[in-house]
C-alpha cells in the first residue's frame, strides 16, 4: 500500500505542477482552448492517443469483447490503430487543420456554423456535444474507479470525486497545454505499463503458449460441445466483431474532443511525423489492452449483477487482482493515466463549445471579409479574458453532472460509450468529413445528419436498446454518409463564391 500512495502522490503532484506551469499559456482563448495552435507532433499524437484510450477500453472494452470474442477481440486494438489513427490522420489530420485555421474555427460545432453559413447549425451541434460528452465522461469515471477500487480498497464514490477534482484542478490551470504535456508523461507510462502487465498476467497461465492452449480448450457459448472459438482467428461471432472495430475505429473521426488536436498542431511537417507516433501508440495500446482482455474467461466467470447479467466491468480486476503490490500500482497508474487525460480532453471541450458557440457566439466572417463594428484591442483582450473564465467555471459544471451520472450509471461502461460515440459521430462523421473534401455539401444535408446520428440513438434507447447500442452506433456513423450526400444532391447549393473563398486555403502554398 505504501508503494501505491507514493506512487500515486508522485504522479498526481507532476500533473497539477503542468497545470501551474502551462497557466500563462492559458490566458487567451486560443491559448486555452488550442494552445496557440502550435503544439508539436509528439504532444499531439499522445494528446490524441491518450484522448482516445481511458479506462473506459481497459476495464470495460477489453473486458466485455474480450469475454465475448476471446483472443479475436485484439482485430479491436488492430482496427483502431490502423483506422482510427492512421487513416483519421491521414485524410482529416492536413484538410482539418488549413481550413479550420483558414476560417478561424476554434471547436467543431463553430466550424459547421462558418463552413456552411449557419449559426443554428452552431448552436445545435454544441449542443449535441455537450449532451453526449456527459455520458462518455460518466463511463470514464466509472471505469477508472472500479480499478482504483481494487488497488487501494477505497469506497468507489470517494474514487469518483477525487479523479473529478484533480482532473479539474490542472485543466483549469493550464487549458489544453496543461492537458497536452500531462499527456505525454500519461502515454509513456500506458506504454509501459500495458506491455509489463500483459507479460505478469500471460505469466500467471504459465506463458502466452500454455495460455492459448487454455483458450482453445474452452466450449463456446452457443455449442458447448464446440471447442477453440474463442482462440479462433476472427472468434466465435465476427459480425458483430465487426460492428464493435467500426464504432471504436471510425468514431473518432467525429468526436470534437478528438478532431480537435488537428486544429491545434503546428504545421503540416508535425502532420506527417504526428500520423507515425500515433498509430504505433494506438498498436500498443488498443491492441495491447484487447489481446489481454481477451483472455479473461481463464480467470473465472465474473460476478452476476441483480438483473441477472455478467458483470463485464470486472472481468479486467479480476485479471490483475492476484498481480504483485509492485505492479497493481503499475495498473493503477496506468489507468490513472489514460483515464485523467480522456476526462481532460472531454471537459475542456465541453466547456470552450458552450462558452464559445451558445454564450459568446461571435458573429464569424469569411477569411478576407470585413467585420462590421470592429472592436478595439483593449476591449477584445477583455473579452477574451472573459471567455477563459466562463470556460474554467463550465468545466466545473460539466464535471459534476458527469460525476452525479457516474456515482448511479445506468448500464455497462461499453453502452455508456455505444450511446455517445453513436449520437455524436453518426450526426458529426459525415458531414464534417465531406464538408472537407466536397464543395457539394448542403446545409440542409447537415441538418439531416443531425437528426439522423442523434434520431436513431435516442429511439433506440428510448424503445429499450432492440439493437445493441454498439451495433447502433456504427449503424448511424456509416449511414450518415449516405444522408449527407442523398440531401445534398436533391437542396441548393451553397453560392459557388462562398464556397471558393472557403476551399482556397489548399490551394495556397
């Protein structure tokens, strides 16, 4: 226990330092919400690793597909490597960053109002953002939680409240700067620790061969007569594998809190060295905590909740409960560390897209037009000033209703996310990614994906799931490119001018 707190104390005292030390960055609103627009390729791609691995893929993704698929549920770790960071940076990564910076957006929501003229496309898609950030943030909690539980013995509704405020505390400090270095110290121990724990816990079924061995010997499910499902290849049931690759692998794609590093990286040479860094970081990771996840069934069937069903969220515990105190740090750090970047990453864009797209909504012009009204720099540095502020106090607000979510969930950490990424990324994938690609999008195409990511999400949930929440959400990602080039081709255009003036920042040098 000893090891554990100093462990513990020494990581979290480093993380509230880079928030006091980033805090000057954090002054403007750029500053807070983008870091100046001029962080490296290294801070970036952990920012956007770390962003995209928490707890919630650990104890609960790993766990509930590794108990279901077996060793197949590493294509997972693979699918988000390979299409969640390798292709999200090489076809979003360049185009998001030259015309986010082109017409000065600042958040994902401002960049539908600007891109398509429209300052209620603005306003509704913050807040859609804002709603379905609560529920992810909530399943992060509760994932951290549940480990922290284990490692130290503490009650988990002191362990919710305690991440929530030191998570607090240095994003409220140092903005996204803050957020972007804790992230690289964050990375580096996920790295290590994934790889070390996979060894222990390989080690205790007497090596990765005996293991395997093990898994293949297990009946399925449907058939207890069949046998090696669960070490197959592609495993006992590689549809719905499949749906679970495409929510956790192209979701990312249309999650502001993720699309959001691209607007922040420093220029195009960091794109390319960024795309390299994370995709070998995702491999690690994602495909380091599913190939482990995937051998659960050998330690026990877990616990059953009151409703009858399998308490997934404790398969990965029951995994490393047996591990040295040495190493159950190690995982309690690790978690620690995945999980306080995500929570980061999701209040601090919570908060600046309700400061800067429902209570400050500046009225945006085209790059080369005048603003009417100008004002002087000493009242805009007021402003500015002013916006930081309201975003520092909104993070505390978002943070508790997350946490009062997280202290009662309602469902497994996995629905939690099904839910979010699949309102979020089924209303936000599509048209952000062919509005920057095709001149062609409509504003009334976008509005019809809107309705369509969040429509299908809601009555889905609201007429009690009768497609699985996971499989929904890929549903509504991958339907959405079909809704937004549909409309677009039966509504007006956008004047051809306007649209110019928008696609000229890839033609200029």
């Amino acid at each position: 226990m000893f090891i554990k707190i100093i462990l513990t104390v020494i990581f979290l005292a480093v993380m509230i330092y880079v928030g006091i030390y980033s805090r000057k960055q954090a002054s403007s609103v750029d500053g807070f919400v983008l870091g100046g627009r001029s962080v490296g390729p290294w801070l970036t791609a952990f920012a956007y690793g770390t962003s995209y691995f928490s707890a919630v893929v650990f104890v609960g993704y790993a766990g509930q597909f590794g108990w279901k698929y077996g060793m197949s549920a590493t294509w997972i770790g693979i699918g988000n490597a390979l299409i969640g960071s390798l292709l999200a940076w090489m076809l979003l990564g360049k185009r998001t960053k030259l015309m986010t910076q082109h017409i000065e957006s600042r958040t994902m929501p401002d960049f539908f109002g600007t891109r398509f003229g429209d300052q209620g496309l603005r306003v509704v898609a913050s807040v859609i953002a804002f709603v379905f950030l609560i529920p992810y943030t909530a399943g992060v909690y509760k994932g951290i939680s549940t480990l922290f539980e284990m490692g130290f013995g503490i009650p988990y509704e002191y362990c919710v409240i305690i991440m929530a405020v030191l998570t607090a505390v240095y994003v409220i400090l140092g903005g996204y700067k803050a957020t972007a270095m804790n992230d690289f110290v964050q990375g580096i121990i996920m790295l290590f620790g994934i790889v070390t724990i996979i060894f222990a816990v390989l080690n205790t079924q007497g090596g990765l061969s005996e293991a395997v061995a093990k898994m293949a010997a297990l009946p399925s499910d449907s058939d207890p007569a069949a046998n090696g499902g669960f070490a197959d290849w592609f495993g006992p049931d590689p549809w719905n594998l499949l749906g679970v690759v495409i929510l956790t692998s192209l979701g990312t794609w249309g999650l502001p809190q993720m699309v959001g590093k691209f607007y922040s990286i420093s220029d195009e040479d960091a794109i390319r060295r960024g795309t390299i860094i994370s995709t070998i970081f995702a491999l690690v990771v994602a495909g380091g905590c599913y190939f482990l996840g995937g051998f659960g069934r050998l330690f026990g069937t877990p616990p059953t909740l009151p409703n009858g069903k399998l308490a997934f969220d404790s398969i990965v515990p029951s995994m490393l409960v047996t591990l040295p105190d040495v190493l159950i740090a190690l995982v309690v750090l690790l978690v620690l560390s995945a999980s306080m970047s995500t929570l980061a990453s999701l209040v601090l864009t919570s908060s600046s897209t309700m400061t800067l797209d429902l209570i400050y909504r500046d009225k945006k012009s085209l790059p080369g037009e005048v603003e009417e009204g100008t004002i002087d720099d000493v009242v805009a540095e007021k402003i500015e000033r002013r916006k930081v502020v309201v975003m520092r106090v909104l993070i505390v607000f978002f943070i508790v209703i997350s946490l009062m979510i997280a202290l009662n969930p309602p469902t497994f950490i996995a629905q939690l996310m099904g839910i979010s990424w699949g309102a979020l990324a089924g209303a936000f994938l599509a048209p952000f990614m062919l509005g920057l690609y095709w001149r062609g999008v409509t504003k009334a195409s976008v509005w019809a994906c809107f309705a369509w990511g969040v429509g299908l999400t809601v009555v889905n949930m609201l007429l009690g799931n009768p497609i699985n929440p996971i499989n929904c959400g890929a549903i509504a990602m991958l339907g959405g490119f079909p809704v937004v080039v549909i409309v677009s081709l039966l509504t007006p255009k956008m004047p051809e001018a306007t649209v110019e003036k928008i696609f000229e920042c890839y033609s200029k040098q």
